[in-house]
C-alpha cells in the first residue's frame, strides 16, 4: 500500500526550528550566493571527507609497515559474508531513499531491512574476529594481523555510528517530524553508510591485495 | 518564490526565539557569538597557563637549579626541592608546546575569530549547524579539562616533547611523564581533533553557502578566506594524527609493535617487533605542517583585513592574496618531510621535500609584497590593531627567512634540533600568530563587547611585546648557530658550548618575563574595557565589512528583520569620488562609487531573482 507522507509545508508555514536543526530560519541556501547543495549535505561529504583521511592514514600506515611483506594467514570466510551484507546494506538505503523522495511510505521498511544487514554485519565481524583469535591470531601477532583488527574495529565503530543514524531517522518518522527533515535524516543516513560500505570494500581490498 | 515572505517572517521568529534562560543563553549556547566567547577565553586562559609553564623552564636555563620557592607551591610533585628536577622540565616543554600550538592558537584562530566572524563577515545569521558549534565548543572545553588534569597526576604530565615521538612516548618506563600523563595527553588531542572537525565543517559550509546576497566568493574578506582555508587544512590533516594516536595507544596498551622495534632498556629487552618510530613520524608531521599554516592562515587574513584599514587603501592584489591563500594550503600538504631530513631518508626524496618547501616561499613572499604594497602611500593610522597587523609582517618575514635556511637539507642537517629551530618556529608560527591574534582581538573587541579597549596600554602592550619577543628569539638564533640543542635541561657540563651562552641564556629570560608582564596588562587592559570601557560605537574603524553594519554587540541573529545585501567588495577605502574615504560594502554602486571596477557589471546583473530586502542600513 502506498501512502503519502504529509505535503511538505511551505516554507512560510514552517514554525520555526528549535535551534540546532540546521537549516533554521537562518539559513539563507536559498539565496544566490550558495552552493547548489543545501548545507546539511555538504557539510556530510566535507565530513566524509575527514573521515576519508583517516582511512587513508590507517591504510598507508599498514602499507609501510609490512614493507611488502605478504599476508601470511587466510582471511575467515566470513569476511566475505560481511562484504555480501554490506553491499545488500547499500541496496536497501538506495530503495528507501528513493521511496522517501516519492513520499511512499514503504521507506521504513526499507530503513529496517538496512538496520537489521547493519547488525548482521556486526555479528558476522564478531565471527571473523573469533576465528582469527581461535588460530592464534591477535592483535599483537604480527603486523598484518595488527592492522587488521585496527581497520576493522575502527570501521565496526563507524558502523556503530550508521546503526544510531537509522534510529535517529526512525525517531523522526515517529515523532512525525515533518517531511523535510525526514527526507533530510534519511539522505544524509544512506550517504553515510554508502560510505561506511565502500570503506569496507576497500579494507577488502586491501587485505586481498597484501595476499597476493 | 516565496522567499521574500519567507525572511520576513523568519525575521520577526528571531526576536521571538532568543534562547531566554541563563543556561541556554551562555552556556549551552548555540548562538555562533556566544560560542566565540567561550572559545576565546577559555583559549586564553590555556595561552595563560602556557606562558607562566615558559617562565619557570626559562628560569632554568637562565639561572640553572636555582632555588625557586614559590614553585613548590605550583608543581608540589617535580620540584619537592624547590628546583626544577629534569622530569618536571621535560613535562613543561612539552605541555606548554602542545597547549600553545593546540589549545590556545588553533583554538582561538578557529573557535574563537572563525565563530565570530564568519557569519558576521558573510552576512549569515548564525552557522549551518549550531548545534554541532555548541558540541564543538564542548568538546574542545573537555580537552582542556582533560590536558590540564594530566598535570595533577603523580607520575606528571607527558614529557616527550609536543611532536610525542615514540619510544619516548610509548614506553611506560621512558620517563615519568609516560605514564598515564602521556595517555592523558594522547586522550586530550584526539578529543581535541573531534571539536576542530566539528568547528571546521560548520566554519566551510557556512561561508560557502550561507552568504548574504551579493556576497559573491570574490567578496569575502580575506579573514573568511583565511579562516576557511586553515578549517580545510584541519578537515584533511588532523585525521592522520587522529591514526596516529589510536595506534600508539595500542603500542602503549596492548603491546602492539606499530612504532615501536625490538629495543634494549636499561639492559632489559623489550618484546616488540619491526615497529617503525619513523611511521610516527610521518604521521605526526603529515598533520604537523599543515598544523602551522592553520595557524598563519587566519592570523594572515586578520593582518589583511586590519592592514588595509589601518592604511585606508584597498588591499593591494586581492585575487593573488586568496590564489596565494589556496597555493600556500595545497603545498602545505606535500613538504612534511623537511622535518625529518635527519631520519635517514633517502637523499632523493629529500631533495623533493626540500623542492616543494622551498616553493611555498614563493606564495608567500607573494602575501608580503602585497601588504607592503597596501600600505605603501597609505594614510597610516597607527591604532593598537595596526601596529600589531604591522608586527606580523615583521615576525613573519624574520621567521620566513630562517624557514629559507631550514628548507635547505645541507643547512638543516647541522641546524636540526638546535635552537635555530627553535627561534625559526616561535618567530614565525608563534609570534605572527599571536600578533594577528591581539590584531584581531583589539580591532573586534568594540563589536563583541560593545566596549573600547584603552589604546595607550594598547601601545605599551605592543612595543614591549614587540621588543622583548626579539629579545627572546633573534638570541636565539645565535645560540643555535653556536650549537645549543634544543630540549636541554641542563648545558654547563659540555664541551662544545661556551660559557658566553649563558649570557645569552639570561638575556633571553629576562626579555621573556618583560613580554609575561606585558601580558598581564592586555589581561587588565582586556578585563576592565569590558566591565567599565568606553562604549563602542557601531564602527570605531570605520570599516567596509558587513559586521560593522550589525548593531553593537551584535543581537541574536545579528541582522534583525532584513538580511544585509552586498553591493561591493570589502575593501573599498579611498575611493576616488566617494563621500568619505570608506564604502561599507551595503552600499550600492549607484550612491558610492567601487574601487572593484571589474567586477561591477557582475554586481548589477547578479543571479537574476531579486528576494525583496534592499539593504536595511543604507538605504
Ligand atoms: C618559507 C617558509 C618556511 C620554510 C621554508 C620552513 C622550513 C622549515 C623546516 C625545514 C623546518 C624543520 C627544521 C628542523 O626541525 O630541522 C621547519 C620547522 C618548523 N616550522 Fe617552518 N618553514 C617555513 C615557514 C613556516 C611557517 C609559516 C610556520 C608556521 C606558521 C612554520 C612553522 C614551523 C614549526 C612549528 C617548525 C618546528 C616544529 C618542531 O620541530 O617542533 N614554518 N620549518
Ligand atoms: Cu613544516
């Protein structure tokens, strides 16, 4: 069943925002002299970007520090059951964006469907690590090993983090928070977890790549 | 559309929602101006405790292990004795580096001067996202909290200098200061790393889509685009250090080998494997130079800004001062290797290192010519601001210069870790900074608090600054090039120093407690102007910049009912043909004639939509 969301309000109806909400009655993106993006979502790429380098850092740390030393242990085959959970995870916020730009109200479902991948990821990590350790392998073992924890536990807390962003959006359809700021909530929630996502594959990647 | 209808409303909703109880209004406060405050003055006292941790080590090197009773009463555990023990000179070094460079420059260039004047300067009403500015705030506030305990503990504080260099820094048994101290420390900067991101997303989407119409890019004040800049430079650096204390933490903790080998202590052998402390290295410096140029960036907008006030000329070259701004941000990111010539890289990729440092000169000597170029033929008006704005290009030039032998590997192999360096970084990162810092706070002072600063004690905090700092740091480039290494608690028992260096020494110290007393009278001259100053009035400067056009201090939601329209850019002054000899930039081209002569046609025919409020203080 589709039904529609409220109509959003126009712009002269709109009470005005408790502070903190970004776009408030300040924000003049309407104006000429402003990006063609509303704020919230630059500031979310700018942000991706910062987080990006931290990636970047952690993975070239890894690179000179192995100083081309092969991967010396198979990667768990969960590994791959994660990377299958992620890409699904992706999928499923696509959908539900594209169903929340429609005002279809199938997009909760859809944000669901998102969360639960999310958990099941996490669940699938914590697997991953305990066959790591059930070989021997921790934290200390040996360089790879090291920076595999590392990446993954800094990218599991990201992953924390997007978990906490779909409740976030579930608070606004609850609270009947109006339309714009739900299609907000949601648009900046499936930017990043596309970003925790393709982090993920990169940290794949990377690890595939020292094994060769 | 409906836009015009929009602000209007919007408008009259601003007198409605001043956020009313004393808690909401100070102190959890959202409102941009208010966090500036708690920014600024938190960060100054940090600059106070800082300044006096500098007094007692040059009290040290000055009068070695002299007896010093009162500092029993300050650090009861380093100096039981009542001299300075060299754990407790280690852990002053080190905390007054990271505090300085962390918690009182980049604090108050970004937090304090990016929140006040980049809604202000832009004509927004407040940041993008105010509620992550309250959490900036709060989080750099916990920082502090969190740097300044580490002091308290029993073990002391860090103690591996503020670059925290690991094994130092990583081995528990290193010195005292790496114990839980260093934790502290590594626990502060990240806290500290998450309030700069924070501030800095807000600082860049602000003044990139929130300006007020007619404030094309090309209008900002320098101020913005300097402020701006060092907030990208921040977004795309500190994560590396961000990395780079997760993993040492683990080196510390877990028993991980990122930084650190297999090594030898005091005989006993400690079970690591195949770290890198060289990997420390390049994370640290890959945050580490962009860090200072966080620093000079805003410090350089404000010096414009002021420079082309205080001389009432347009500033000379405004597009290759913002090219200049962009070129010098995007070099920053590829010369951290110059300080690591000395690690045992290889001479081929020093040599690249020494080539793109050498290039950032070329940007900057740029900047310089063009402030000499402002105030060439200038109507000077010496105020306080000014005379500060004009001891930035001096310190920045001295410090540039010695950044020039530095940048050549030949001539920092022997001039590393000596004092050279030392005098280098404070002339050029610390005194500029600072010098566009009490610019900035003696030119806005008027606008934050509605009140004047005194401008004789202004003076006389200058000049005795601005002496007493060459005091201190052209000595020290004799006691570099006389071999004096940095860190040193203690140099009377070598045999390649002179005994004359203790001379030295003494000048030094003495210069430094003048500029200490010199503070404490911008502190009094800062306390009292805003408890019983003269009142301000709208425009003490008689500035162009939309923020004088804002009532003093400026209400919530700074513009009332009508956002200000830009018709110019900032830095109309002496326009050939206008009435006075400074054209805010609210006044439209038809009254005042623009000294922006390309740029006009553009100004006329904007964006097409018009959105109904002319300006409201001009018209
Ligand atoms: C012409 C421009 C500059 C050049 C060529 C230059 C070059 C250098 C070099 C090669 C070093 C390493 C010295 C050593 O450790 O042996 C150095 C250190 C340093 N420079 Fe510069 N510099 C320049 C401008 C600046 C500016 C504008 C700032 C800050 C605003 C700055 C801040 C620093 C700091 C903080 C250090 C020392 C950090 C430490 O070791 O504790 N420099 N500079
Ligand atoms: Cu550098």
């Amino acid at each position: 069943m589709v039904t529609t969301l409220d109509k959003p309000r126009r712009r002269t109806q709109l009470p005005p925002l408790p502070p903190g909400g970004g776009n408030g009655w300040w924000d003049s993106s309407d104006d000429p002299q402003s990006l063609a993006v509303p704020s919230w979502q630059f500031g979310t790429w700018l942000g991706l970007g910062t987080l990006t380098v931290l990636f970047a850092a952690l993975s070239s740390a890894y690179v000179v520090r192995i100083g081309g030393e092969r991967l010396a242990f198979a990667l768990p085959t969960t590994v791959w059951v994660s990377t299958v959970l992620l890409i699904a995870n992706s999928i499923a916020l696509i959908v539900a964006r594209r169903a929340v730009e429609r005002k279809d109200r199938r997009f909760v479902g859809w944000l669901w469907a998102s969360f639960g991948v999310g958990l099941a990821f996490l669940f699938s990590q914590l697997v991953t690590w305990s066959v790591l350790a059930g070989q021997g392998l921790f934290v200390t073992t040996n360089p790879h090993s090291s920076f595999f924890y590392v990446l993954t536990v800094v990218h599991g807390a990201h992953v924390l983090g997007g978990l906490g962003a779909l409740l976030r959006c579930w608070y606004h359809v609850r609270r009947r928070s109006g339309y714009q700021r739900l299609r907000r909530a949601v648009g900046m929630t499936a930017t990043y977890w596309h970003f925790v996502d393709a982090v993920w594959l990169w940290i794949v990647l990377l690890f595939v790549w020292t094994s060769l | 559309m409906d836009q015009p209808i929009a602000h209007a409303e919007a408008a009259v909703d601003a007198h409605h929602h001043e956020p009313q109880s004393f808690w909401t209004k100070y102190v959890f406060s959202q409102d941009h101006k208010v966090i500036a405050m708690q920014y600024m003055i938190t960060a100054l006292v940090m600059g106070f405790i800082g300044m006096v941790m500098s007094w007692i080590f040059r009290i040290q090197l000055a009068w070695p292990d002299h007896n010093l009773p009162f500092l029993r009463l300050l650090m009861p555990t380093n100096m039981e004795s009542g001299t300075l023990q060299t754990p407790g000179y280690y852990m002053l070094v080190t905390m007054h580096g990271t505090i300085m460079v962390f918690f009182l420059l980049t604090a108050i260039l970004t937090g304090g001067f990016g929140n006040f004047l980049i809604p202000l300067q832009v004509g927004a009403r407040d940041m993008a996202f105010p509620y992550l500015n309250m959490l900036s705030y709060w989080f750099y506030f916990l920082s502090c909290v969190v740097i300044t305990a580490s002091l308290f503990v029993t073990t002391g504080a860090a103690s591996a200098g503020w670059t925290s260099y690991p094994p130092l820094s990583a081995l528990e048994k290193a010195t005292p200061g790496s114990g839980l101290g260093q934790d502290l420390w590594l626990i502060a900067i990240a806290l500290f790393i998450v309030a700069s991101t924070m501030g800095s997303l807000n600082y860049v989407t602000t003044a990139l889509n929130m300006r007020a119409k007619g404030m094309t890019l090309m209008r900002m004040p320098l101020t913005v685009w300097g402020i701006i800049t060092a907030a990208m430079l921040g977004l795309f650096a500190f994560p590396a250090l961000f990395a780079g204390a997760v993993l040492l933490l683990l080196d510390r903790h877990l028993g991980t080998s990122f930084f650190l080998p297999h090594l030898v202590v005091g005989g006993e052998h400690i079970v690591r494997n195949g770290g890198s402390p060289l990997l420390w290295q390049h994370l640290f410096w890959f945050l580490g130079h962009p860090e200072v140029y966080i620093l000079i960036l805003p410090a350089m907008g404000i010096t414009s800004e002021v420079l082309s006030n205080g001389a009432r000329k347009p500033i000379f070259g405004y597009k290759v001062m913002v090219g200049s701004i962009i070129a010098i941000a995007f070099l920053s990111f590829i010369v951290w290797g110059h300080h690591m010539f000395v690690s045992g890289m290889n001479p081929w990729l020093g040599f690249a290192f020494v080539i793109t440092t050498l290039i950032i000169a070329v940007p900057s000597a740029i900047k310089t010519f063009n402030w000499l170029g402002t105030l060439w033929k200038g109507k000077i008006r010496f105020t306080t601001p000014m005379l500060f704005a004009i001891g930035f290009i001096s310190t920045f030039v001295t410090g540039g210069l010695t950044g020039l032998f530095l940048g050549n590997s030949a001539l920092d192999i022997p001039l590393h870790d000596t004092y050279f360096v030392v005098a280098h970084f404070h002339v050029v990162m610390g005194l500029s900074s600072v010098f566009g810092i009490f610019a900035g706070i003696y030119y806005w002072f008027p606008k934050m608090t509605g009140k004047m600063m005194n401008e004789r004690w202004g003076k006389v905090h200058f000049w005795l600054t601005f002496i007493g700092s060459y005091g201190v740091f052209w000595t020290m480039h004799y006691l570099g090039f006389m071999g004096m290494p940095r860190r040193y608690y203690s140099y009377d028992s070598y045999q390649f120093l002179p005994p004359s260096m203790h001379t030295l020494q003494m000048v030094i110290t003495i210069s430094a407690l003048i500029v200490g007393a010199a503070q404490l009278i911008f502190t009094l001259n800062f306390l009292l102007a805003w408890l019983r100053g003269k009142k301000a009035p709208n425009n003490p400067w008689q500035a162009t910049t939309l923020e004088w056009q804002a009532a003093t201090p400026p209400p919530h939601g700074n513009w009332g009912p009508v956002l200000p329209e830009v018709h110019r850019w900032p830095y109309d002054y002496s326009v050939p043909g206008a009435s006075a000899d400074f054209v805010p930039q609210t006044v439209p081209v038809e009254i005042e004639p623009s000294g922006e002569h390309h740029r006009v046609a553009a100004a006329v025919n904007g964006h097409g939509q018009t959105n109904g409020h002319g300006n409201g203080h001009h018209a």
